[in-house]
C-alpha cells in the first residue's frame, strides 16, 4: 500500500470528484449576500431533474437522518397512525424516529435482502384504514436492495389519501426516479451518497398534496420546518445559515450530471451492478439479494466459506480499500461494496481485482482474474 | 467514462498524491522571507538519500531539460570532447544540446530497446583517450530501458578523469541510485516523474571531482550557474526566485517517501514493472525490451498485431485513460505504461482490466482476466 492512497468503496461518504473538491475550496462567501443567492438560482432548476420533480427541492444543513425526522415531524402529527415499512437497518430507523416523536407505529417487516412486495402493504392498507403515510426505504443500504417504490406508490394511493414518505439516501443520483409521475410525496436525500458530495447537507422535495397536509402543522419544528424553506428558497434563500462549501460543491456536482446526461449516470450505476455481481458469481461466492432486488449503488455479499471480517481486514490492513460490514444481525455475515457516485466500471474491476487477491491471501483460495473476467465481460457486452 | 474521472498513465507527468496537491495549496510566502528559509532548510537533508548521496541537491526551477543544459554547461567547455550515449530519444537530446553549445560530441548509439554494454563503453574510452565527459541516461523514457549506471560508472573511472554525468529524470524516486557509491559525477531528474510533484523543477547533484571542473568555468550561464546555487543553498536559499508552491509540494514528497520508506517505495516500482510485463506475456503481446533491461518505472508494449495507437485511442476516448505512445521511428510501433511515483499495484490492475476490454473493442481478441490473473499472480507471489 502506497500512502496517501486510499480506496473508499462502502455506500458513503463516496469519493468526491477532483472538481468538485475544487470548487469547494472557492473563499467564503456571506450567506445573505447576493453571491449565495446567486448560488440558490443556479442551483434550484438543474437540482429537479434529478428527483424528477418540478416542486423546489428545499436544502437543509444537517444529515441524512436530519432530512428523514424533518420529514416526520412535517407530515405527520403526534397520535397520528403510519406505516413503516423495514427491509433494513434504515427502515428500523424510520421507526425510531415515529417513536421518538409518540407516533402510532405500524411497523412492517420484511426479511434483510429481500425487497418488499407491494401487494403484501396493499393487503395491509385495506385492513387499516386509519393509516396516515406509508414510509418506504429507497435503496435499503444495509443489504443492497432497491425497494419497488413505483409501484408501492400505486397501492398506496389507489387505497386512500395516505402520504407515501421515501427515503432517497443511497439512491438519488444512482438510480433513476420520477417523484412527480410516480407520487411518491415526500423524497429525501443526503448528500454524500450519489450525490457525490461530502455529508452535511439534505434534501427534501414535498408534492402538492404533501404540502397540504404540512400546512396544517403549524409548530412541527424550529429548525426542520419545511415550510420555512419553502417560503426562503422562492427568493433563493434559506431560512438558517446555509452550509456555503457544499452549496459550491453541489453546483459543480450538477454541471458534472448535466456533462455526462442522467441518463448515462444511471446506466452507468445499472452496469457497476452487473459488473460486481457478474463477479461474484463466477468466484461462486454467494449475493445476499436477487437480481430483481438488487440496487443499483451498493452490492451485498454473504460468503459462505470464509469470513466476510477477515477479508474486510485484509483490504484495508494490505490496500487501504474500505468495504462496509453488515449491521444489527448480519453483522460479520456480509461484506457491501459501495458503487455509486464518483465511481466508474474501471474502478469496479479493481476492487474485483484486489479482492481476488486478498481472498487467497485470507486462505479463500479463488482462481486470479475469474471475477475480473466475469465483469469485463459484462462491461465488453454492452448490456446494462 | 465517467467525467472528471481520469486515468493518467504515461511516464510523467504523473498523479500528483493528494496531500502533495493540497500542500501546494498553501498561501504564498516571501522567496527571500525567512518561512522560505525555513522550508529548503527541512527539504535539504531529507533530498540526499533519494539521490544516494552526501552532497547537496540543488533545486533549480525549470523542466528536466533545463537540467541536462546545465549539466552539460557548466561540466563542459565548447571545444571540449565528449561521448555521449543514446539509447533513445532522451540520449539524443543530450547530443542535440552539445551540439547547441559547440561541443566536440561523439554519439555512441545503441538499438532502442536494449540496454548499453559497459563494455563497449570501455573499449570506446580506450580508443578515444580525449573524452572529457560521458553522458548516459539512466532510464531511457522513450524505450523503458534501465542502463546500467553503475556498471558503466565503474568503466569510465577506470579509464580516465572523465566525469560521469547521468540523466535520471524518470528514474530518481522509482529506481534505487547510490550517487556517490557509484560514482556518478552529475546527476539529474525532474519533478514530474517517480519524483510525485508536477513538472517545473529540476534537480541536480555534483560530485566532488565535478565541482572541481565547474569551477574553472566561470561563465558557463547567468541562470544556469550550478555554483551560485550551491554557495546560496549553504544558506538554504536559492540564486533566483524559486518555485515556490512546488517547493511546498516537495516537503510532502519526501514526508511520504519517508514514511512508505525508499526501499519499499523502490520495491513497489519493481513489483509495478513485474505485474505489468507478466500481464502482457500472458496476453501473448510481445514486451520491447527484455526482463534485464526493463525500468522499474515504465514498460514498453511492441504489439505485432495490432496498432498500438488504435488502442491508446480507444482508452483516451473510451475511458479517459492516457498510455503514451513511441517516439521518432517507434512511433505508431510501441505504447508505453508509465507505473511510477503515485501508482500502485491496484492501480496495474486497472490499467491492464482496462486495455484488455479495449483490445477485445478494438478487434485484438484476448481472453478476459488473463493478464490481470498474470499480475495478480505476481503480486501474491510477493517476489518482486
């Protein structure tokens, strides 16, 4: 291992571009002064598209989980009945929150690595009829699963005037999304995921009929109030002092989406995908999810003849490459390996490549360039 | 491709290390003010191993070439004899800045692949009794051929007074060198290569019997003037402003050298060299040079069925990945693999992933993996 080099391949934070860290050094700049809200405007239209939205996508300073409790706190009042729906350790913290805010919690699980089956919460829906929103996980990152939000949000909203609540943290900016289309009515995001920031700042985006029921919370938070930003960012501001560096950061992230065509951001994702578990497969090393679940920014692997740990060691003792471990009860079981964002198919064959070796070096004797062939292949194929 | 996103692997200028980057990014100082003092006067100590030597390293802003001017300027005088040897386009340029300076200039040139024989140097000495300095590179850029410096150090010294004067522009900070063991009389390298920095120094270190020689020549160039360099740097301070930033960056350079440790940054070189020679012997794509000649910091690839600038096309375009291409009559028959300063062995992995997907576009047919499981085998091998 070479110092100063360092491969971070776990679901976030991701690896910054070169130019994004660039624009961030820009010198600061006074949050009320004309330049940020320069900086709001510019940013306001181009950031849309990428939750496929024509609503303002409100900024807030503060982590992923700050945008999932604003969300809470927003649509949802204390006594009020929701649905959470837990594929992972991300729908468990949606529950969480309901609790820490005396919400009556409906929590439905679903085993780790499987998606959910929207027919099952349809099910559910008409045998509780008081429900108030249904929260879904997007990309469940503890165990690489897309979950179908599309069509969750069609069950949803054929039974009642239930808001569908969706946590975008490991999949906006990886994986394609029609917020307005679809009707999903609150989409939040953070920013150190796909979006190819550092952490620190959030999204939140609200439908029409979302903003109706908001409207009517009149004290849901000081800081988390969404109707605050709303009213702020029509004049392209905001109501607290905005995180500045990554505002920067986040216009060039938007010129680098515009460049390449979201489109081709999320083939891209679609073909790291294939390329990892084309991988595995050949080195016969079990994935923990289907094909049909599996996300488009992060792959979970489950071995079976070797220690996931040991191996996670060996990458970051030898190489300085990071892959994430599991959580709660999958804990030691899996391995994740984070490919979203500023990531390339060239990429995905070196941590193939490397891993190869660390396996025989850890004593899982697999044979060099198997699973490298394997996703050169599907990278020479064409085919996402 | 990913934009952003590029792989640069010609031999220099090379990846500059990110905490040499952010080094440079450091306001900018006063050249006469003490901070700048205090900064060669660290550099100082920390240069001579790199160059194997006891002397001072002079630092003088400029490109590799302004390096080799000098050398030649102020080691020798117009009218003088000299013999110099070509083993490429870098031998040649020797020859043409003799020329530019009326030098009486023998040029001994040997097939662009191989390696000189000290032998034939040795006989050329006896036969040319005047030869008042012998000029020979020590990695030949244009060829990835290592001379054999030391070999032909001690053949030049058994014959003569003659100094021995050595451009080790890709090869100082990639390639073991002991100055002053050896008895090289002038040595030479640039910034942008095994050396971690961009281009715009250039270093030079002068023997005890050099310095002898240089000073009877008290006009040799009001820039190049290697003695004001050395009375100045006694008081860690340069003749003319120097660069500064590059200065900052070369304070982390050799932090980072100190830290991997010289022989274990020279021993990655050589790994570099032996994974990226097995991979293309695997692919059964012919080497130019043979192992024994081969650089640690750069490999030449002579393809015999394919075009070697169809492929550097089909990386630069496909990929964003630079390998160069030949140079003069190698042009069109060779690329060339820089794997020297911030490059590793993950990063051999991706570049041979890479060109073995582009082959297969560009209609060279190999099988996947093979050359990857070639390098991967050499780095678990452990032998360098």
């Amino acid at each position: 291992m070479q110092p100063d080099q360092q491969f971070l391949r776990i679901p976030g934070p991701t690896p910054v571009p070169p130019s994004v860290q660039r624009a961030m050094n820009q010198p600061m700049i006074g949050h009320r002064d004309q330049e940020t809200k320069d900086l709001l405007h510019r940013i306001k239209p181009k950031l849309k598209p990428v939750f496929g939205t024509e609503q303002d996508v409100l900024i807030i300073a503060g982590s992923g989980t700050a945008g999932l409790e604003t969300a809470v706190v927003n649509a949802v009042h204390p006594g009020d009945e929701v649905l959470v729906i837990v594929t992972g350790a991300f729908g468990d913290r949606f529950v969480q929150i309901c609790n820490e805010h005396q919400i009556e919690t409906h929590r439905f699980d679903i085993e780790w690595g499987e998606a959910v089956k929207p027919e099952l919460i349809a099910d559910y829906l008409r045998q509780h009829t008081g429900i108030k929103a249904v929260f879904a996980t997007f990309c469940e990152t503890s165990t690489g699963v897309l979950n179908p939000v599309k069509e969750l949000a069609d069950v949803i909203h054929k039974q009642s005037d239930t808001l569908f609540i969706v946590d975008g943290v490991s999949a906006i900016g990886g994986a394609d999304v029609k917020m307005d289309d679809w009707g999903i009515d609150i989409l939040i995001t953070g920013s150190q995921k796909a979006m190819m920031l550092p952490p620190g700042l959030t999204f939140a985006v609200v439908s029409e009929r979302a903003w109706q029921v908001i409207e009517t919370n009149d004290r849901p938070s000081f800081y988390f109030n969404l109707t605050k930003y709303r009213k702020q960012l029509e004049n392209d501001a905001t109501p607290f002092t905005p995180a500045v560096s990554l505002l920067f950061g986040l216009k060039q992230v938007l010129a680098l989406f515009e460049e390449e065509g979201l489109d081709t951001v999320f083939a891209r994702h679609e073909r790291m995908k294939n390329m990892t578990r084309a991988a595995f497969r050949a080195l016969n090393i079990p994935l923990l999810t289907t094909d049909q679940a599996a996300s488009p920014t992060v792959t979970a692997v489950r071995p079976d003849d070797f220690d996931p740990d040991a191996l996670r060691n060996e990458l970051k003792k030898e190489f300085n490459m990071t892959v994430a471990g599991g959580q709660q009860h999958l804990k030691g079981h899996i391995f994740r390996i984070g490919h979203m964002g500023y990531c390339s198919p060239a990429d995905i064959l070196q941590v193939i490549g490397i891993i190869e070796v660390a396996l025989n070096k850890i004593g899982k004797t697999v044979k060099l360039g198997t699973g490298v062939g394997a996703a050169q292949e599907m990278m020479l194929s064409g085919g996402i």
